[in-house]
C-alpha cells in the first residue's frame, strides 16, 4: 500500500474554522491514512494570526494547534533560506514527493508546473479534492 506524506499550508488549516475536517477529508481522498507535515514556518503564519486576528481567528487557531499536536509531524526547515513560505513548501515537496494541501492560487499554479500533487478546496461543494495524485 503506497505512503502517502501531505504537507499542510496556513490556509488549508484554517479551514478548520469553518467546519471543515482536512484531516478526514485528506484521508478519505487518499483512501487511506497519509502522514501529515507542516513546516515550522506555517506554525509561526498561525502564531502571528492568533495575535492579530479577531476572537474567530484565534480561537481556529488554537483549534488547528492541538490538531497539529495530534496528528502532524513539525519539519523544523528556516524560511530564511526561502523567498517565501510558499516558496520553501514548493521546493520541499517537489523534492521530498509531498502531497501539498493548500488553497493559495498562486501556489497551487506553481506546484501544478512542478508536477507536484496537491488538495484543495472545491469551493461550491465544500468538499477538498486532489489533483496529480495516483
């Protein structure tokens, strides 16, 4: 049975708040039990979310936290080295064979040029969906 390793971005996570389960659903497309990562940088974007963002956004946040306790594996990588978040997500997967879950467009057209797998949300059904996955 093939591994699957998914690799989260703040916008997939903050769905969370709204009453979307991406774990669950990440599984349910994979038809099986992937590993789930978040780089450290992605857990700093939430931090500074939870501090900025109104009594909503902080409580996602704090909600996404105790889930990526649970369920996720950190990788401790430096965005310094990186242009950007996105652009360190970008290099890791396509280099480590990540399945990226994000909603950023951008990303999302970078990641597909790449080759890259990736989830993301169907807007109209509100369910996630997966591209470039075999």
């Amino acid at each position: 049975m093939k591994k699957y390793k998914v690799l989260l971005d703040t916008n997939m996570l903050m769905l969370i708040g709204k009453g979307i389960d991406v774990f669950d659903q990440i599984s349910e497309i994979l038809v099986a039990k992937p590993e789930f990562y978040i780089v450290k940088p992605v857990i700093n974007e939430l931090n500074k979310i939870k501090e900025k963002g109104g009594i909503k956004e902080r409580k996602t946040v704090e909600l996404v936290l105790r889930l990526i306790k649970e369920k996720c594996k950190i990788i401790n990588i430096d965005v310094k080295e990186y242009a950007s978040v996105d652009d360190l997500i970008l290099e890791l997967a396509s280099e480590e064979g990540y399945i990226v879950a994000t909603n950023d467009r951008e990303l999302r057209k970078k990641l597909r040029k790449k080759g890259v797998p990736q989830i993301y949300l169907r807007e109209e059904k509100y369910l996630l969906e997966a591209w470039g996955i075999e």
